[in-house]
C-alpha cells in the first residue's frame, strides 16, 4: 500500500455480493475499560482492506478465518454481558458495515452506547455516503462515538486514550458524550491483560512493544505462581 493510500485509507472496500448477512467474529470481550468510556463489551472483525504497517492486530487482516455470527446472535451475546457499550474494532468494521450496523441498531436501541474505530478517514467515509454506500451510511447512524484514520507507525499517540497515533480523530456523532472531547484524559494505561484457568494470556487495549513485554513476563509469572 503506497503513502496516498495509507493517509487516505483508500475507498471503502465493498461487500462481496450475495454474500449471507454475518458477523465474522475475530475476537470477543464480554467487559473491558480499555476499549472506551465505561465498562464495555468489544467485539472485533475479522477482514480489513487498509492494513497498516505495524498494526496491533495484522492476524485480523485476512477475510478468511474468524466465527460467523448472524447479528441478532451477536447482539443477544452481547446485552447478556450487562455493560454500558458496545466497542467495534477490527480488522475494519466498515468493511462489514451492513452486519454491523445491524447490530448497532439493536444495542443502541437497548440503551448501550456503540463506538467504532475504523483506519478510513472521517473524509474517505463521507465519499462513501455520497457515492451512495447505504451499509456505512447505516453503520455511521448507529455510532455514538467514531475514532477514524490509519494507524501511522510513525506518529505514536502517548497522550489520548484509547488511539494509537496522533492523526487519528474523534468524532461525536450523537450527544451520548457531552463535554467528552473538552477533557480527554492523558493515560498511558490502555492495556488489560488477562490470564485464565487454563493459563491462557490475552491482551486488550493499545501499548507499545516494550511495554507489551513487560506485561507478558509478568502475566508468565503470573501463571507459573498458579502452578
């Protein structure tokens, strides 16, 4: 992907036609406090056109793989959680945006917040809108909170929660977050690491490699102390 395609995350990629309505599921986090405000749940996609050099997550990139849920599955499983919102992250959610903005529909319609993280600029979506993709015209409808633009290995965010790099932008699209962008706080927390009764270790959040380190020799620790 040369320089232009990555500032400008090129055109929304198109859903393959007569393709079955699903959620390909990539990863799933009943609760977490690293992925947005509040206590939410975080579902990421599997499939993403952009790929940008050094993402968090390139075995999310590949359209093969992942666990196909039909979005009424995907929105029971999430109000079982009980949190306060839903996070949408990838792989690219816009590059699944008809299922998704199914899905948003519904959870928003229960009373949760839904924030999108998308590596298409606010500007790249708007053509999509006018070119008439009704799928990411739907899906920006039901997003209370977008954070938009590539991740840029080049420009690393220290300083806003939840991004990884200075260019990319927050965007209130309802008033679900009054006030929010007036005090964005500056953290450096943004990782969760979990280890389960099987000794597994998983990570969510954003942080740099070094820190990435860190956190798994300790989560190693953690799990030998287990046994």
């Amino acid at each position: 992907m040369d320089a232009y395609s990555i500032s400008e995350a090129g055109p929304v990629r198109r859903p393959a036609s007569g393709s079955e309505l699903v959620v390909p599921v990539g990863r799933f986090v009943a609760s977490t406090r690293a992925e947005g405000p509040g206590d939410r749940t975080a579902v990421w996609v599997q499939g993403c056109a952009i790929r940008c050099p050094g993402c968090f997550n390139p075995q999310l990139w590949s359209f093969r793989g992942g666990e196909p849920v039909a979005p009424a599955d995907l929105v029971r499983r999430i109000l079982d959680t009980g949190t306060d919102g839903l996070t949408l992250l990838g792989g690219e959610p816009f590059d699944h945006a008809a299922a998704l903005s199914e899905v948003a529909a519904e959870v928003r319609r229960a009373g949760l917040s839904v924030m999108t993280f998308t590596g298409y600029t606010r500007d790249g979506l708007r053509r999509a809108t006018d070119s008439g993709r009704k799928d990411v015209a739907a899906l920006l409808a039901e997003t209370d909170l977008l954070v938009a633009g590539p991740f840029l290995a080049d420009r690393i965010d220290t300083h806003r929660p939840w991004v990884g790099s200075t260019n990319q932008e927050f965007v209130l699209l309802t008033d679900r977050f009054p006030g929010m962008l007036d005090g964005l706080p500056e953290t450096t927390d943004r990782v969760e690491i979990t280890v389960d009764a099987a000794g597994r270790v998983a990570v969510n959040g954003w942080a740099e490699l070094d820190a990435l380190d860190e956190l798994f020799a300790a989560a190693q620790l953690r799990r030998a102390g287990r046994r």
